[in-house]
C-alpha cells in the first residue's frame, strides 16, 4: 500500500474513534439522495482558467482540461490532516469513482480534477504519488500542481478560496494550512454547477449531480412570461356605454396607447424606482387595489383616499374623489409629482430619467414624433387610460339588447329596487340608451363627516391571524400611528363650507371586482355598502338630502346585491391579460 | 480573541496560534448570531471588535440616508463604545437585514423597498467596511420579487428571500440566489395553493416569505412568511385599523428540499412566523419561530420517522396584548432562547432546555421600542437595536433609537454603554453584525 493511501485511512481510522467529528460525507447519507434529472442545478458562474502543471510536469490550462467534460474540481494539499478537509474530498471523489466504474457509459462524461494549493512541496512528482493511490484505471482522474505561488493566487482568488499558512507564534510556517473545502461541480459548458462544503461533500448527492449533468435535463427555474402583446386590438365601445369621449387634441392611437400602457407599469416613473400607476390600479384587482382601504405610496407614505378603479374613466367628467381635475392629460401628473404618491421631485426629472432609455425614446418617436415631454407623457398615459372601457354586461345585454334571460329574476327585482324603492339610481344613473352608473356630481353620504368628526371607541377589533381577532387599545394604536390627515372632500377644491365632506359619485361598472368601497375604502364587501346606504348613512346636518333609510328587507338587499353583480364588463379578462402581457419596468 | 472560521481549520494541537480550535460538532452544525448564523460561515467564538449596524435613514435626520455604522465593541479599545466608521449608500431603501458570505468576506445589506443589496467589504479593513458593490437588478433577474430580506450564506452563494412581488406589492414571494460575485443564479417561488393543488395539502399556501435557515445534515431548509410591501411599508397604525390589509400577513412556514430547493412540506403557522433559530447539537433536529401577530414561540421539529411537524410551544407575554414579538437569538448550547416584544420594549429569556416546554424566567425592558437581538457566542454579551420598520417605528417620544449592549451575568443584564442614534443623527438602528480583525489576521501573515 501507498504511504500516502495508508496515512489518509490511518487519519480517518483515528477519527472513526470520534465518529461526531466526521463530516456526512464518510458515513452513509442520512437522509435520501435527490433522484437525478428531478430538479435543477442553476449556473453560479462560469469556471475559471489557470496555468497549471499535470502530473507529468506539462503545463495545462485548466479549461482546457475541462473541455467537453463534466469536471469534479477539488482543491488540496498532499499533507493536509485535516481529516474533514483535503481528505474528505479525496474520499468522496474516491468513493464516486468505484461507483461510477460500475456504469462505464457515466464515466466517459466525468473528470476529476485535483489541484493543490501548495505548490512549494506538491511538484508534479509529489502529486503522481499522491494521485496513484487513488486513481483507477476506469476513471479520468488527475492529480495538478502550479509552477509556482503566483500561478496559483489567481486561481485561489477566482474560485474563492481562502487558504492561509499557518505559523508558529515565532513567524515559522508550519507546512500546514487553513483553507476552506470546496469542491466544484463543472458542466461541460464550464458552467459551475454546484459547490460543496464539508457539510454538503457528500458521494450520494454528488452522483445524483453528476448523473443531472449527464442526463442534461436542468434548466434555471423561473416563472414563465407571458407573452407580449405589444397593442390591444380589442374594441373599446361596447353595448351600455356611450360615444367614448376623446379629445380632439389627443386622437387614440394604437400606439399611444402601447406606450402609455408601458408607462402605466413602469416602477421607475417613481422617485426611487419602487411605484408604477399599477401598484395602486392593479389589472387583477379592478384596477384598484383590495389589499388596503386607503393607498400607500413611496417610501409607504400615507395616501388619504382609496386608490378608484381606472375602468371606464373615459367617461368621468371630473377626476380623483373630491374632482380637482377633469381631462386624463392632466390628472396624471397629479400622482407622479405627489410626495406621498410616486414623489418625483419635478418635471424634468421624469422627463431626464424617460428620455435617458432608448425603449422611450424610441416609443415617444413612434407616438408622437417627439421626445417625452410633459403634454406627450399625459397624452400616452391617458389614451390607455381610456383604452380601459368595459361594459356589454349582462345588465346590458339585459336593458338595451332585450334578452330577456340574461338576468336573473332576483337580479331584475335588484333592478326594479335599484331605480325605485332603494333610489340608488339617483345618483348612479341609468338612461335610455347607455348607462355610466353617474351622475357625475358630489354628494354627502357622512362617511367623510364620520372621519372628521366622530371620535373613535376606545378599543378597536383586528384580525391578528385568520378568524382570530382581539380588542386592541386605541392608546396601542396610536403609539404606532402617524398623524392622521384630515380629509374634507370637494370643499377642499371649492372652499366652500356647503361642499365639506362630498365626494364624487363613482360609477358602479364593474364594481364587484373593485373592493374594497368609499373614498376611503372603508367598507370591505358590497352587503357592507348596501347595508349602510339601508341604514339611511352617518346622520349630521350637511348629509345629503338623497340619502335616508330605506327599510330595505334582507331579501330586497339580496336582490339588490344580485344585480350590482350584473355590472360585470364581458372584456375584464381581455383587459386584464393585455395588461399583464406588459413587462413591468423596474 | 477567538475565532472559529467552520471551514478553516487550523491545527491546535501542533501550534500556538490565536484561532480556537473549531469542534466539528459545533463546526458542522452551527446556525446560530453570533449564535444565529448561517453554518457554513466562519463565526467569532471570541470577543468580538466591532459591530455593524445596519441603519435606516430618517427624513429630516442628519444625512438622511441608510448607512452602514460600526460600533466598537472591543472593551479594551479606546474608542469602546463609540461609532468608529459610518457609510452611508445614498437613499432610504428601508435597510433591513444583512448577513455575510460564507468565507466572511463580504457583509451583504437588503433594502426592502427599493430592493437594492449593498456589498460591503468586511475582510480590507474589518474596523471600516467599504462599500464595494451595490445590486439593483433584484427585481428584474428574480422574475418580479420585491424585498430583499435574509441574505443567507450558502456555499459559494447566498440565499435571499423576497417579501413581495412587483405585480400587486403583495406577500407571494420567492426564494432569490445570487452568487457570490453578486450574480443572479435562480428563483424559487414559495408554493402557493395553487401550485400545490396535485397534492391536495389541506394547508393554506399563502406563497409569502420571511426569513430562512438550513440544517444541513438533515437536508432541510425552512422559510417562514410575512407580508408583503403594501404592508410592510405602510403606516403601522393606519394597518392595524385596516381589516383588508390585516388578512395579508403570512401563515405558514414551509420546509424544503435543501439540495433540490424543492418545497416538500407546508405548516400552518398563525399569525406572520418570522425569524427561524435552529438548535446547535446534532441530536437536536428542530428549529425555533416566533409568530408576530399571535404572539407565541413555535417549534418545527423532527417527529418520528423522520416527519417534520410544528408546534405552538409557548405564549409571549400576554398575546391579547399583541407584545409583537420580533427577533430571537438563541444561544450556543440551545438552553436559552431571546425573545424582544417591540411594543412593550422587552426582551424576555426563555428557557429551552426542553424544546417542547420553554418557560420565560427572565425579563427586563430595553426602551420604549425594541427589535433586534445579537449575542456573541458565549452568551455574555448582548446587543440590542430599536428599529422595526421605518413606518412600524413608534411616533412620537417613544421613538427612541438606539444601540445598547448588555452584559449577561446569567441572572440580570447589566448595562455596558448606549448609543443614542437619533442624537447621533445616524437614523433608525436595525440589524447587528460582529465583526473580528482576527478572522483576517492569518490571511494577511500568510501574504
């Protein structure tokens, strides 16, 4: 037997005394190998080169050694001792390679390099010696040096070893390192495949790699994407809607509206690269969000309001909930330069930040034949803004297309109910030939009042986990509250004390996909709504004329819900599949 | 001072040299802060010189920006107790957590909303880490997932999971790798229910993400789950009172395949589980939750025939009084698990000498707000930070801001220095970790 061989099974014959300071690898897995070809192994970086000498003292590259093989790359020492080092590597690559000497057509694929970091004692010679007793025949195992330290550092460096001399208290190098294990799985693309320490070293698992790489049949894990579609193609009248409106200044073009969509998800229109319009207008959520009452903005800032579904916003005469802008070309700009909205900290910062990208340069030119300016950035974004029309529901195919079936009888009770004894067309209007669900004016319902005026209980009810809830203090709360910003509605536009806590009328298409409801999202299901406009709203003297009791019966209110569900547009997947084929800019 | 890099290993019996001989029990199995690490990271068994605080930036704040603060912690230096090197990375990116590679070299920092990691070199000049790399492409290589949280060392690479996703800014998540070099390898999207339909788990999947950890020798890796960006960054109070928000908090804890980063098991785990603190000893097949919203310690451990299970153990506090829960440290010899309640600034010691029946016989207030824990590896010193969330902080004169390290004497914790961060005008003081000259004294003989 080899001396080297012997002293190798004498440092493991020893330590089997102390069976727990062995590392997994000596003993028999303890847990099941992975079946190969089951799972991925992704690259982490590609090999790297080195000048090297092989046993016969010829100088190679490592690449070139790796060429058109799978590589087991491992780093040593001839006399390291360390039992759960240098020797734990050469062990597993043993054991591996009487393993693999059972399946010839395997080990055709695999090469084992060896390489030491001590080039001062490991020549050539040295490591033919050390390599002959473990070497077969069957397998393409080989034993490397470098000529020197300095050929050796760049190859420590790009693999990141950490190998370092230890010395005496006195200065003197003892011939013994501190390094760290790592063996590298290469592929024979020399992509790293895996790297194992002496925790994860293992014969078992490192077969199961090998026999991954072999069967070729890993690729990298990542969710699919849809594909682009690059403009929608969809009609954007339909049945219960009337004439779109569209300035005459910004006729809709496909491709304004593919570059407005682009930038509607774009997170990078934001300050700090983190909000894109669809964090707040989300497709799959109604274009609003369900996740939160009142939005949050950059940097979580309180937003006051509940982020309004974008459906249909065509239509709307005037814009946000208290109505301060009434033409799509302007409102945007309201959010992207807003502190507690996407907090651009001017004009020419978003204009620098979109002209700067030549995706926007080039989709501006498309559009507009000019750079993003302030006009053509509003001018995008409302065209796909308006581009979000949904209607041709069952309510309309119901009332303007005559078919008769497509409601149900408790839906057209809700109907009757709805234009009558519960008086909801008030306000949310229908007329002879399309229906907006609007009338577009401000009203009281005394939710706004209820914010302002009203002080809260003591104690507050939160759901701590699913179906767990405990009574929290106020005084709790409040410790961890910021301020809360008051919120008087239109009269902050108006400044007129008649106009305190109104908001805009919004429209009901579509509406049971936009919870949660209110302008501050305060109710979280339709019943909630129905329920509350059935108990005549938050009684005060500025509440709006229109709202009182209704003393509707439970099933009144039911058939009510029934037809407010009717109000689905027959396009929302349409809409909501473009709208998710966009890639979102971060 | 002692160090234990697990992987270096230097050979006591032959020489006299200032590295503590690694004991390969401790060396393969080790997770814990210093008692909390990753265990296939080099880890200071001795006294440590320095410890980084990553740190929020505060609006209206000396600089406002996040930064990276170094503390001397070594008692025998003349600057102890002092901020010795602050780097600040430009913006408030939420600074959150920060861990290192696996050969120690580098100390990654996340920022949960704008999703950059900041590389800091730690091996140079360990007394003045140098900023030497930033990621910002987080988002765009993982496919979407938003909120970098733990960066946990694997070899060669780091493990980093998500909170959020850059579709709706809610919890479904993923478990994100880079290399070292700071290159995107892979994503691995926590099982949501629909995903795991075919196996009919009775479970919820809620597909959020939390913290990680790996136990190698049982070939398992646990995830644990928060909630997502809308959340996490909103006014704390405002989510409270916000029953919609309050349903999107995470339930779960999964465990994986640490080989094949395949999800095999879900547990249901009420109330937002977060950090995950596995025992040390090889006999000890488990790993320690805190659940932030139920406020109860949570135990997943091996049960017969190799099943894995969890378990609610033990109640923090008065959980009705929402105590919050937040991190834990658990100690070297898993009789003792750390536990801080942000809401009423306490730490509290529980004792795990049976994992199943922890019992708090220790408990003393930090400030009026508390987050973080850190221990070094003999359990005699403590740090503690204050910082949640910069919009989770408490308002107001609570909002105190601090590093304050303890000495334990195995009954009290007694005061050793404070750091007032807000009169430093440093910002919001959030994740520790220690760092030693001596984990690269050898390196630089060896040159």
């Amino acid at each position: 037997m080899h001396l080297v061989f012997f002293i190798f099974l004498s440092l493991l014959y020893s330590s089997r005394l102390n069976a727990e300071s062995l590392a997994p690898g000596y003993a028999p897995l303890s847990f099941a190998a992975p079946v190969p070809s089951t799972y991925s192994l992704p690259e982490l970086g590609v090999a790297q080169d080195g000048r090297v000498l092989d046993s016969q003292a010829h100088e190679r590259s490592l690449l070139a050694l790796m060429k058109g093989k799978i590589v087991v790359l491992s780093f040593i020492y001839s006399s390291c001792d360390d039992v759960n080092g240098c020797p734990l590597a050469t062990f597993v690559l043993h054991k591996i390679q009487h393993q693999l000497s059972l399946h010839p057509d395997r080990v055709k694929h695999l090469r084992l390099l060896t390489l030491s970091f001590n080039p001062e004692h490991d020549t050539p010679e040295v490591m033919r010696q050390y390599g002959s007793s473990f070497q077969a025949e069957s397998l393409d195992w080989q034993f490397l040096t470098t000529r020197s330290v300095q050929d050796l550092a760049p190859i420590l460096h790009n693999y990141q070893l950490n190998v370092q001399k230890l010395s005496t208290v006195e200065g003197k190098f003892t011939g013994k390192f501190s390094h760290s294990l790592k063996v590298f799985l290469i592929d024979e693309q020399q992509k790293i495949r895996n790297i194992y320490n002496a925790e994860l070293l293992h014969p078992e698992s490192l077969l199961s790699d090998i026999s991954t790489l072999i069967n070729n049949q890993t690729h990298t894990r990542t969710r699919p994407k849809k594909a682009f579609s690059p403009t929608p193609t969809r009609q954007l009248t339909a049945l219960g809607l009337p004439t779109l409106p569209v300035p005459r200044a910004n006729p809709l073009t496909q491709a304004k509206i593919a570059l407005g969509r682009k930038l509607f998800f774009d997170r990078r229109l934001s300050f700090n690269n983190t909000v894109s319009c669809a964090m707040c207008h989300i497709p799959e959520q109604g274009f609003t969000s369900h996740d939160m009452a009142t939005a949050v903005g950059v940097e979580g800032r309180t937003v006051r309001r509940n982020a309004p579904t974008l459906y249909n916003v065509a239509y709307a005469t005037t814009l946000f909930h208290d109505g301060r802008e009434h033409s799509l070309e302007q409102q945007v700009w309201g959010p992207l330069l807003a502190h507690n909205e996407m907090a651009n900290p001017s004009i020419a910062f978003v204009l620098d930040k979109l002209n700067s990208q030549i995706a926007y340069q080039t989709g501006f030119k498309h559009a507009f034949n000019k750079p993003a300016t302030m006009e053509t950035i509003g001018l995008a974004l409302a065209s796909y803004q308006r581009s979000l029309t949904s209607a041709n529901s069952a309510f309309d195919r119901w009332l303007y297309q005559h078919e008769s079936t497509a409601l149900s009888p408790e839906a057209q009770h809700g109907y009757t109910l709805f234009i009558g004894k519960a008086g909801c067309a008030k306000c949310h209007t229908i007329k002879a030939h399309s229906a907006l669900f609007s009338d577009q004016q401000f009203h009281n319902t005394g939710i706004g009042y209820r914010d302002s005026m009203v002080t809260n209980a003591s104690t507050q009810q939160i759901e701590i986990a699913p179906k767990v809830f405990v009574n929290v203090a106020n005084s709790l709360i409040n410790s961890v509250s910021a301020s809360k910003q008051n919120d008087l509605g239109r009269y902050e536009i108006s400044q007129n004390p008649a106009h305190r806590w109104q908001y805009k009328t919004p429209s009901l298409r579509n509406i049971a996909l936009t919870a949660p409801y209110m302008h501050n999202g305060s109710m979280h299901s339709l019943s909630d709504v129905l329920d509350f406009y059935n108990a005549g709203g938050v009684a005060h003297e500025q509440l709006d004329p229109l709202i009182k009791p209704l003393n509707l019966t439970p099933k009144e209110l039911a058939a009510l819900l029934a037809f407010l569900q009717t109000l689905t547009g027959d396009n929302v997947k349409q809409i909501v599949d473009e709208a998710l084929s966009e890639p979102i800019g971060n | 001072m002692n160090t234990t890099p697990n992987t270096l290993r230097p050979f006591a019996r032959l020489l006299n040299i200032s590295l503590l001989l690694a004991t390969l029990p401790c060396a393969l199995n080790a997770t814990a802060d210093e008692t909390c690490q990753s265990p296939y990271m080099a880890k200071i068994t001795g006294q440590e010189d320095v410890v980084y605080v990553w740190t929020l930036g505060m609006e209206g704040l000396g600089d406002e920006q996040d930064k990276m603060v170094t503390v001397d912690v070594k008692p025998t230096s003349s600057t102890y107790g002092k901020v010795i090197d602050s780097v600040s990375v430009g913006g408030r990116n939420e600074a959150h957590h920060a861990d290192f590679t696996d050969d120690r070299q580098f100390l990654w920092a996340g920022g949960l909303d704008t999703n950059k990691i900041f590389v800091f070199d730690v091996h140079t000049d360990p007394l003045h880490p140098k900023l030497v790399k930033t990621i910002t492409d987080f988002v765009a290589k993982s496919g979407g997932v938003v909120g970098p949280h733990s960066t946990y060392a694997l070899p060669g690479r780091m493990l980093i999971t998500g909170l959020s996703n850059n579709k709706d800014h809610g919890g479904n998540t993923a478990l994100v790798e880079y290399n070292n070099a700071g290159e995107y390898v892979a994503t691995y999207w926590m099982p949501t229910a629909k995903a795991l339909q075919a196996d009919q788990s009775s479970v919820y999947a809620d597909g959020y993400g939390y913290d990680v950890r790996a136990l190698p020798r049982k070939n398992l890796l646990l995830s644990s789950s928060f909630t997502g960006w809308s959340n996490y960054m909103m006014d704390f109070g405002k989510m409270l009172t916000d029953a919609d928000a309050m349903k999107h908090f995470g339930n779960t804890v999964v465990q994986w395949d640490l080989h094949t980063r395949q999800a095999k098991k879900i547990f249901s785990v009420p109330g937002a589980p977060l950090e995950l603190r596995c025992a040390w000893k090889p006999e000890h097949n488990y790993c320690f939750t805190t659940t932030a919203l139920t406020s109860k310690i949570w135990l997943i451990y091996e049960a017969e025939q190799g099943v894995w299970q969890a378990k609610a153990v033990a109640d923090i506090g008065v959980p009705a009084n929402i105590p919050l829960p937040v991190d834990i440290s658990i100690s070297s010899d898993d009789t003792k698990l750390w536990v801080n309640t942000f809401m009423d600034g306490k730490t509290r010691l529980f004792d795990i000498s049976d994992a199943f029946h922890p019992k708090q016989v220790y408990e003393q207030k930090i400030g009026a707000q508390v987050n973080m824990v850190s221990s070094s590896w003999d359990g005699t010193r403590l740090y503690f930070t204050s910082s949640l969330l910069a919009n989770w902080d408490k308002k107001g004169l609570d909002n105190e801001q601090f590093f304050k390290a303890y000495r334990w004497d195995g009954q009290h914790l007694q005061p050793q220095f404070a750091i007032d961060f807000l009169k430093e005008k440093l910002g919001r003081a959030h994740q520790m970790k220690f760092g030693a000259r001596s984990l690269y004294t050898n390196a630089s003989t060896a040159k």
